[in-house]
C-alpha cells in the first residue's frame, strides 16, 4: 500500500526556502532561520491572510548552503512549478508545505459566495504567484491524481477533491 513515512530534503544552496510552520526537523551546515517578516505593514498583511486561509501567520523563511528537513509525513509529497500554471496557482486548504521564497504568498478570495457557502470551504484560499517550486501535501501520489486543461469549458467536481487549480480558473461551487 506504499504506507511509509517520507521527508522532504532542501538544499539551500539552490535558493531559499519558506516553509509552514513547525515543520522544520533538522539543519546541516550554513543555515540561517528568519521570520519572513520586513516590517510592521508585512505583519499585518500576512496576520490578515493566515487569518482568512487557516494557513499559520508566519512562515518561517531559511537562507544558507546548507540542508533542510521537513519533518516526516505519511502523505505524499508533490512538487509543482508554479510556472507551468501560468505563475499562479491556488491550492485547497492545509496542502501547502514549503515552496521557493520567491514566490509571494497571497490570499485570494473566492470569485462568488457561493463557492464559500455551497462548498463549505471559507472566503479565500493560499494563492502562490511568481517562478518557482512549491512542495505540498498529498493523500494519494501523483501518479493517481488527474490533471484537466480546461479551454473555456465547465468542469463540476463532487466533493472537496480538488487539490490545485491555475489562478486564473473561475472557481464556484453550487450545491446539486
């Protein structure tokens, strides 16, 4: 059934990391650990976002040479490039793990109430915007999931079983 436990290594001689907090197990070597934070307007920004997303206020941000591991997890670990969703993507509640710090973090509300209320899922969601890698959290591999290009089209899902979507995709929820 593949139930094993699996760690996610950075190695931060290939650029700085953000991670969710208080998952950080171990750090090897040239390792500085910062809040992320870069001033009183940041603190207040990221505050009204974790509050909205159910995502932790501060996100600790490592610089350095050295590696770093996640604490390990039964769940999957996927990697995506945010480029290949046109330099941005919206992921489902608690998925995230640790991304690139180049990408900027954003919440981004949902498109109409409906999607909040029919779906049961809140106003907003963790938006990643730029060029980079970000690692999240699966329940099941990759290799199970199912990718749709959606060209001017509708597709209706049963259920919270959406993980990812291109921020560019008008997301709504209704009830059937």
């Amino acid at each position: 059934m593949n139930i094993k436990k699996r760690q996610l290594v950075c190695d931060l001689k290939q650029g700085d990391v953000t991670i969710q907090a208080g998952a950080m197990q171990w750090m090897l070597g040239d390792v500085r650990a910062t809040t992320g934070i870069k001033g009183a307007g940041d603190f207040f920004k990221k505050t009204l976002r974790g509050s909205v997303t159910g995502e932790s206020v501060i996100k600790p941000e490592y610089t350095g040479s050295g590696l770093l591991v996640l604490e390990p997890t039964y769940k999957y670990l996927i990697l995506l490039d945010v480029s290949e969703w046109n330099n941005f993507i919206m992921l489902d509640d608690g998925l995230f793990l640790a991304s690139e710090s180049t990408l900027e973090h954003k919440a981004v509300a949902r498109t109409n109430l409906s999607s909040a209320i029919a779906g049961g899922q809140g106003l907003f969601n963790l938006g990643l915007k730029g060029r980079g890698i970000v690692a999240i959290e699966s329940i099941c591999p990759k290799e199970e999931l199912i990718e749709i290009t959606l060209d001017n089209d509708v597709l209706k899902v049963d259920g919270n079983n959406v993980i990812a979507w291109s921020g560019s995709l008008e997301f709504t929820v209704e009830r059937s």
